[in-house]
C-alpha cells in the first residue's frame, strides 16, 4: 500500500495566525461620565477630588479603554489626569473603546514582528480562530508582508484565497 503524502505539509508553506499576537488579560472600559457634575459638566475640583478619592487598585493589571458617553465637552488634562492616577496599576490604557484599545494592543505586537523570518516566503494567514480579530489586524499585516514575501494567501494551507504574488525577477 502507497503511503499517503501531505502536500500541504511539504509546501513549505509558512501560517502566521494572527492569534499569537492577542495581549491576554482583562480589557475592561472605564467610563468618565459618572465622575461629571450632572453628567455633562466636569468641574475641575470635584474631578479632582473625585480621583483622589477613587481606589484604582481594582484596575491593577487590567487593560483599559478609557471613554466618555456622555455629550460633553472633556478637556484633555482630565484624560491626562486620570491616566496618571490609573497608571500605577493598570497594564495598558489608551482613550477610545475597546476596538481601539485591541487595535493598540495588536499593533504593538506586530510592530515587534521579525520580517526577515518571512523574506521570500509562501504566507498563509489564517483566518478563522475562537478569538475576534480586528480586520485592522489583517490589513497591518499584508501590508507589512507584501514588500518580502513571495506569496500571500488567506485562510487555511488547505483552502486558500490567493491575495499576492511577487512579480518575478
């Protein structure tokens, strides 16, 4: 009986799943609104005093988005000031929402991707996974992949959208 080959596993083939490059750890929104006067006026000393007397310990080693729902005009220094409270226990904070905050956090990780390992390269990113992966993240991706690879294909070594192929020299 003819042993049966893996084309698939010779192809030399090179997956990049894009949830190796998830930050783990608690995401959670920390909402200003409540800390304004009838929410929707921030007046500076009761803001003040308002983070003064917050326990951000409870924010320790969480990844933060911080906002504002309300319709109101927020100076920046409030944004500034409440960062500076946070920062000595939160892991990562950004202001916008928690697309942004995962936006930021993926971008990180791909800004410290080694390109060289993928020079001339047959890439297939992968595309389905059990975790939510910004479209951002794939766009980062292929447009970091492009100028060195040889090919750039997305889904599954065995089921691929073609999307890129070196001209040949």
């Amino acid at each position: 009986m003819e042993e049966i080959e893996n084309k698939v596993a010779n192809s030399g083939i090179i997956t990049i799943d894009p949830e190796e490059f998830y930050t783990p750890g608690e995401r959670v929104v920390y909402d200003i609104k409540p800390m304004l006067f009838q929410e929707i006026i921030l007046k500076e000393k009761d803001f003040r005093e308002e983070i003064k007397n917050t326990d951000w310990s409870k924010y320790k080693n969480k990844l933060v988005a911080i906002i504002c729902t309300a319709d109101a005009v927020i100076p920046t220094w409030a944004y500034m000031l409440l960062t500076l409270a946070m920062e000595p226990y939160a892991k990562k904070m950004v202001f916008g929402d928690i697309a942004i905050l995962e936006n930021e956090l993926f971008s990180e990780k791909l800004a410290a991707l080694n390109l060289q390992q993928y020079k001339d390269a047959r890439i297939v990113i992968k595309g389905c996974g059990e975790k939510n992966i910004p479209t951002n993240v794939y766009v980062k991706l292929t447009a970091m992949l492009k100028p060195i690879a040889k090919s750039i294909m997305y889904g599954e070594p065995c089921s691929t959208v073609p999307l890129f192929k070196a001209p040949k020299n």
